[in-house]
C-alpha cells in the first residue's frame, strides 16, 4: 500500500474508533456478552466494514463526490436521500458532541483535572485540524490511528494467553456472557449488524470527501478494505481482552483502562491518552464532514459555531449520549448498506446488458 492508500485507511479508521470502541463499551454491549457467538459477529462486522467501505469510497472517488449528501443522492432515491441527510448530518454532529463530553469525563476521573479542561482542549485541536483540510485531517488520522491499533493488539495478545481453556470453551463460562444481552440488542447477529449499521453509516459519512480527493480508484478500494479489516481485528482485540480479564472488567465504566491498570503501573494512564486519541480522531473527522455537507471550507467562524453546538450536547453526559444514540443510528443505518449493495447490483446488471 502506498501513502494515500494508508491515509484512507487511516480516515476510515479514525472516524469508527472512537470513545465507545476505544474503551471497551462497544465490544462488551455488541459483541463479549454473546461469548463464542460473538466471535462469528466479530467476523460478519470486518467482511461489511471491508465491502461496504470499499464500495462507498469508490463511488465518491470515481464520481467526485465531496460530501456525503451527494452519495446519497447517487445511491438512493430522493426522499431516502433528503431522510438520510438530515439523520446523518445530526448523528456526525452529534458525535463530536460525544467525544466531547468523553474527553471531558476521560480527563476528571483518570488524572483529576477539570472537566472542561479535555473538552476544551479537544475542541481547540478539532478545530485546527478541520482548518487545515484534508490534509490536516489526513495527517491527524495517519499519526495517531497505528498506536490506537497497537493498544489494541497488545491488550488482545495480553488476553489470549490460556484463554481458549479458561474461559470460551467451558459451557458454563459461555452461559454465563451471554445470560445478560441488552434489551436493544437481544442476540449476536443482531448485535453485529446494529454495530455494522452505526459505524459504517459514520465512518463513509465522514469519509465521503476524503475519497472524493484520491486519484486513483484502486486505491480507494483498497482503502476501504483495509480500513475494514484493521477495524475488525482491534474489535477481537478488544473482545480478547475482556473475555480474558472476566465479568469484574464487563462492571467498569472503561473496561480496557481498567485491564490496562492491572497489567502495570502506569499502563492505566498511558491507555487513558491513546481513548483521548480515538476521541480526537473521531471528532476531527466527524467534523469536517459536517462543514464539508454545508457546502463550504473550513473557516474559524463556521468551526467555532459547529463547535458550540458539539459543546451543548456534551452537556447531556457522555455515557447517556452513547446509550440513547448509538443504538438508534444503528437500527436507521442498516438501509444504507441495503442501497450501496443495489447500487453496484443495477450497475453490473447495466455493465452485462450493454455488453
């Protein structure tokens, strides 16, 4: 893979790994309480975040399409088109929000600072980075996603020591995760296909322009697929991890720092600035979609309004925000894999025709 290749990755990456993924949430509500069962949905997510991401990006990239308003329209009829602008543009605004207010908890429970003092400096390198463009949201991404995929490798390699024999493959171990599911979310595939809705709907919104700037179609569906499949094995990494640390990690409101904690002395806090990295990554990428869907560039008066508005939904508490919208999204988001897939099905029909 070339530079641009990894970059796209990295996007891809950056705007799905947020603070949900990145501390642990995500994997136990989806995906740890289903035990063995949650292995297969682990698997069924990395194959839809691979094709439908490569699918996504080749569209924008080979149309030129810079926002994701525009895709839409592209893959779908109008009234799908104008419904999932609106849902989408409030869920990518939303989620800045949210990685606000998960700053802003991040920095007050693990090093004691003030509340206000994450979320504000947050927003302040949010800002600049949608300031400096694509390519300022290139680089952000590029740097800091290979350490927040080598966390997650490390946590899972931590965990897979004896694991097979300790705790998946006993009956009662597996009776025991999977006794608890989420209402919202009753059984494994389910739980897979909502946590492939909601992610893959945010990660190609936010995505949309950045593919739209690749030269080359090839790369980016390999940008997709690659985003994808690293999205799929920091997800079992994670699930290693609290598989491994047992039912007294599933109780904590960060599972992986605390797993972090246990393995040695300041590991904890090292794992807490890597969750701040998913966070600022998100809300970078998740941001400048959201000016680029308004049709216009990145100027400090525009990021400063989107910023104010991010700042008030954070107010609303960052493990309420997670609870109430990811869930919701999940369930709208699963129509928009349903038409990316159409649209290559009539196009390939069309191709055979014509021939």
């Amino acid at each position: 893979m070339n530079s641009r290749q990894r970059q796209m990755a990295a996007a891809y990456i950056g705007a799905v790994v947020g603070a949900g993924f990145a501390s642990g949430q995500e994997a136990l509500t989806f995906f740890v309480i289903y035990g063995n069962w949650g292995i297969l949905g682990i698997l069924v997510v990395m194959l839809g975040f691979a094709v439908i991401g490569a699918l996504s990006f080749t569209a924008a990239q080979e149309l030129g399409i810079e926002s994701y308003k525009e895709l839409l329209a592209t893959i779908s009829n109008p009234s799908w088109a104008r419904i999932y602008d609106i849902v989408i543009t409030c869920f990518l605004l939303a989620g800045v929000g949210v990685m606000l207010a998960g700053a802003g908890s991040l920095a007050e429970q693990q090093w004691g600072l003030p509340a206000l003092s994450g979320v504000g400096t947050t927003a302040v390198i949010t800002g600049i980075s949608c300031y400096l463009g694509i390519e300022g949201v290139f680089h952000l991404n590029a740097c800091l996603v290979p350490v927040m995929a080598a966390a997650a490798a490390s946590l899972g390699l931590l965990g897979l020591g004896g694991l097979w024999t300790k705790k998946i493959l006993q009956a009662e171990a597996l009776a025991l995760w999977s006794s608890t599911p989420s209402s919202l979310v009753p059984n494994w595939w389910l739980g897979a296909i909502i946590y492939l809705s909601y992610n893959s709907m945010l990660g190609i919104a936010a995505c949309t322009p950045l593919a739209a700037s690749l030269p080359r179609r090839k790369w980016a569906v390999w940008g997709g697929v690659a985003g994808g499949l690293t999205l799929g094995l920091m997800l079992l990494g994670s699930c290693l991890a609290i598989w491994d640390a047992g039912h007294e990690a599933a109780q904590m409101p960060v599972p992986l720092a605390w797993i972090a904690s246990k393995a040695g002395p300041g590991i904890g806090s090292v794992y807490g600035v890597i969750i701040w990295f998913a966070m600022l990554t998100t809300a970078a990428t998740n941001l400048y979609a959201v000016v680029k869907r308004l049709g216009q560039n990145p100027k400090p008066g525009l990021l400063g309004v989107l910023l104010a508005l991010s700042f008030g939904l954070s107010l609303l508490g960052f493990s309420s925000l997670i609870e109430l919208l990811y869930p919701f999204f999940g369930y709208l988001g699963w129509f928009y894999g349903l038409q990316i897939v159409i649209y290559y099905w009539r196009r390939w029909r069309s191709a055979r025709r014509r021939k």
